[in-house]
C-alpha cells in the first residue's frame, strides 16, 4: 500500500483556501492508494467558536462537495479528510474517507480534550467507533489525535475519559491505523509521540500512520513531524518539522529504522521562527518593528525575526536614555550590522525629562523611583507604536518568561506588542538560545552575552540587584509553575525557604500583569495563557 502524507499549512477560517491547498495536493499526487491529512484541515485547528457559525457550516459543505468532485479525477485513490460534521444541531470532529466522488467511511472523534489549549468539548460531541473498513483488502483503522492518546500507554489522559478507542482493536485484527492530528509543539512532545506509535504499533502488530498538522496560530505551534511505524513497532519515516511536506511511504517497502531523537534547543528555534512567520503573513503583514536594547534578549528576538521573515521586513529601533551605556547603543549596532537588519536611534532623554516636570508635585511617594523607571519603558513603547502605525510593521515584544513570572516588565512598556516570542523561555533559556543562533558565527555579539542583564533604567542598574541568579530563579519559577510542585516540596528539594516564599508571593502579586500580555509563542507544557488559566485575584 501506498500512503502519500500532507502535512500542510492552514490558515483558520480560511475554508476556501484550505480547500484549495487540499484539492492541489489531490491534483499533483503521485500514483497512490491513499493521501490523509492532517486533523480539521479545511477549517483549520482550534478554530473555537468559528465552529458555531452558520456561514462557516455552509462553507464547509461546499468544500467537502468540491472535494467529492476533485476525487472523480483520481478514482482509485483513498482521501481520508479531518473536517467538522454537522448533524442537526449535533458537531462532531470527523474524517471522511472519499473514493471516487463518495464518502465510504466516516469516524468522529470520540475522546475530546478539555485541558490545557484544547477546548473540544466546548464545540463537539463524542463520537463512537465506526469499525474498520478495507482499502486493497487491507483492515484499516482511523483514529482523531487525543483517540489514540486515551490508552493503557498513557495513564494520565487515559483517566479523563471513559473509554479507550484504541482498545476497540482488541478484537480486530488490522493491519493499518490511520491518526490525523493538531497536536501542539511543546519541549520533548515529539519524543513522547514517537513512543506512543511505537507502543500501538508493536501491540496491535499494525503499520501505523500518524499525519500532523503543521504551522502555527497565533500562540499555538504545530510542528508536523507525521511518523510511519511499521507493524514491529519500529519507526520508518518522519517528515521534517516545522515545514509543509508531502510525501509518499510504501509500506510494504519502508526504510530503515530511524531512531527516537533528543530534545533540543535546536527544536524551540525552529518553532519559534515559524510562530513569528505565520503570526505575521497570517496577520496580513510582512514587516516587524523592535526595540533593541543592547541585551540578550532583544538580540535573540531580532535574529529570530530575520530568519522568519527576512532582514529587510525587520526594523529595530535603539531608544538610549541617560542611564543607557554606551556599549549598549554600540552592541545594538552591531548586531543589526551583522544580520543585515536597519537600526535606528532615537534618544528619550528629552521626552524622560519632560515627563519629570509634568510629574513634578504629582508623584511623591516612596515609590517615585518606580515611576520613572516604567515611564521610560513606556516612552519607548510610544515610539514603537508610532512606526508600527505609520507602516503596518507588528511590534514584537522581547520579554522572556521569568521576566513575565517576576513582574520585572512594564505594562504597556516592554510588555506592549502583537505577540511575544520568548515568553515561553527562562532567561536561561534565552542564552541557550542565543549560543544555538551563535553555532556557526557569531550573530550576536559576545559582549551582548557576557555582560550583566541590566534593564538600565537607573545608574548603574543590574537584575541580581533585586533578583537572584537566574539559574537558581528559573528553576524554582519551573518547578512551581510547570512542574506545579508546592512551595513545600521545592523547599523540601534544597532551596531556601525565604527564596521560595519571596519568589511565589511575588509571582501571585503579578498575575493581573500576564493576564494584560500579548499572546506568548508557546513552546512548553505550561506557557502562561491560554494553557495556564488563573483569576489575577485569587486566595491561594
């Protein structure tokens, strides 16, 4: 059997478009006996309340129509197709199987998620095995992503549900399952879905197709990656990441095992070149707009945008005050003359002492050196909404995620913009990062990254002057709040316990801060947003 696999890009909303994509990849497939797509690829995943509107259900009985149709070209060829099913006022997440102008099968998703970024319960019914049809007089199985993730082989979303679709092959002897799928990029996902496949695969002794869907949505990152495991359990094929790919596996004749990878810093560098990328064309833009600061973290957002985007759509703009250094300003510079962005430098100073008179007499509390430090966050916000205004250039936002977790932001300063790339990063992280771009040659600036952090909105300011080593910070802030570990068990762990009580008090006081965030590009199991869901008021 032949099995070309579409790991394509979609854009939300965009029926007619995705239906296109669909029906050109049906029209240039080579010889083939089935081409399955990705999970609700003519509507595009999550489409969230899009799916309760009347014109989208129109529309995607259109498209399905006009995909019968195309099949009549190809009548020997399975489609197997993830869109919404409509039935009265029932919504199912379903895949058609279509051969030659005729849906011959058809399976609904039958465990929604309900957690973190997933809000299919929201939308959808559960839908109920439909059994397994034939293809070449081979028994083939389809199954709809968290479907094959309610099992035995993963006990903690196993328990969510009542029932475990992929135990419904107990019975059955197949030899093909088919898994179409949204399933977001996070640190080390792909690693626990290669083990996943293996264990089905190796258990039912079935080939095991899994097709992805790749690209990203607003914070949302799908990194592809579609995997072919043969009925030993052993993995044949992997499509790259972070890309569209089609293309054809025969399983009768696959290729030699390819082993399980490590996670990498090289895999959060590539989904968040593709999250500026499809934020910024999906947006209708072509152009961004930044601050650069001379840091570590500016430096790193501006060399991710020019790769996603080109450096002739980025612009960085370096606003000195007078607590800026000099090898600030020169290490702005230089990064952008390196990387081939345009700089350019606009001075506060004289707005920042403006600000000072209007304040005087208004401001006079103990707290007038908070004051002024934000205010000249926000001064340099204005300037950048300014050309984002006057260009259409979207504002990225530089802050990294213990930045965000501290407090040690300003909102509507730093903190203003249409999505945040390294929101997602420890700060220590970010110098992962930055050593990652560096592999080759140098990008950013030595200088850049030996240096103290410094956000030099005072004389000689540094960050450990109010916040501990980052490495130490970072990992109490990851056990807390992506572990989710108690304060007890982290203090149980070695760390101090004044530390750890400052820490988290301090995290809680600056949770009405993230709330007011752009969206944050999301690359771990617990991004602040949607998949962190807290009151900014709350008695913990």
């Amino acid at each position: 059997m032949f099995v070309t696999i579409a790991q394509i890009n979609t854009k939300i909303g965009n029926i007619t478009n995705n239906t296109y994509s669909v029906i050109k990849t049906i029209f240039n497939s080579p010889k083939t006996d089935v081409l399955i797509f990705p999970e609700l690829v003519l509507l595009g995943y999550p489409a969230y309340d899009l799916i309760e509107r009347d014109d989208i259900k129109i529309e995607l009985k259109r498209s399905l129509q006009d995909i019968c149709k195309a099949s009549k070209l190809k009548p020997k060829l399975n489609i197997i197709i993830g869109t919404v099913r409509y039935d009265k006022s029932k919504k199912f997440n379903a895949l058609y199987v279509i051969k030659n102008g005729h849906i011959i099968h058809t399976q609904d998703k039958q465990c929604l998620p309900n957690y973190d970024v997933f809000q299919d319960k929201r939308h959808f019914e559960p839908g109920t095995w439909s059994g397994v049809f034939e293809i070449n007089g081979k028994k083939c199985a389809l199954f709809v992503c968290e479907d094959l993730w309610a099992n035995e082989f993963c006990p903690s979303i196993n328990a969510l549900y009542n029932v475990s679709p992929i135990s419904q092959l107990d019975q059955e002897n197949v030899d093909v399952i088919f898994c179409t799928s949204a399933s977001p990029f996070e640190y080390g996902k792909h690693q626990k879905r290669y083990k996943l496949l293996e264990s089905i695969s190796k258990k039912f002794e079935a080939d095991m197709v899994f097709v992805n869907g790749v690209g990203a949505h607003d914070d949302i990152i799908f990194d592809g990656q579609s995997m072919v495991f043969s009925e030993e359990g052993k993995c044949r094929f992997i499509a790259d990441g972070f890309k569209e790919i089609v293309q054809t596996v025969d399983l009768n004749k696959m290729n030699a095992m390819l082993p399980l990878s490590k996670p990498s810093i090289e895999d959060i560098y590539h989904a968040l070149v593709m999250g500026i990328k499809d934020y910024v064309s999906k947006s209708g833009s072509t152009r961004v707009v930044l601050g650069l600061s001379g840091g570590i973290d500016s430096a790193v957002t501006a060399c991710l945008a020019v790769d996603a985007l080109g450096a002739e759509n980025v612009l960085g703009v370096t606003m000195p005050s007078q607590f800026s250094s000099k090898g600030s300003v020169l290490d702005s510079e230089e990064l952008a003359r390196i990387n081939g962005l345009r700089c350019i430098e606009k001075s506060i100073e004289m707005v920042h002492n403006a600000y000072r008179g209007l304040f005087e007499g208004v401001v006079t509390s103990h707290n007038s050196g908070i004051v002024d430090e934000n205010i000249q966050s926000r001064i340099r916000t204005n300037i950048l909404m300014a050309i984002s205004n006057d260009t259409g250039a979207l504002i990225l936002s530089t802050g990294n995620k213990t930045e965000l977790a501290m407090g040690y932001s300003t909102l509507y300063g730093d903190m203003s913009g249409a999505i945040s790339v390294l929101g997602d990063l420890w700060k220590t992280s970010v110098y992962a990062l930055a050593h990652f771009i560096n592999r080759n040659s140098i990008r950013i600036p030595n200088s850049t990254i030996t240096k103290a952090p410094s956000a030099e909105l005072r004389p000689n300011q540094k960050d450990q002057d109010t916040l501990p080593s980052y490495k130490i910070l970072d990992e109490i802030c990851d056990r807390y709040i992506v572990a989710q570990q108690s304060k007890s068990v982290i203090i149980k762990a070695g760390f101090d316990e004044t530390l750890v009580e400052w820490i988290i008090n301090r995290f809680h006081q600056n949770e009405y801060k993230r709330f007011q965030s752009p969206p944050i590009l999301r690359v771990s199991k617990k991004a602040f947003g949607p998949s962190r869901l807290y009151k900014c008021i709350t008695d913990r």
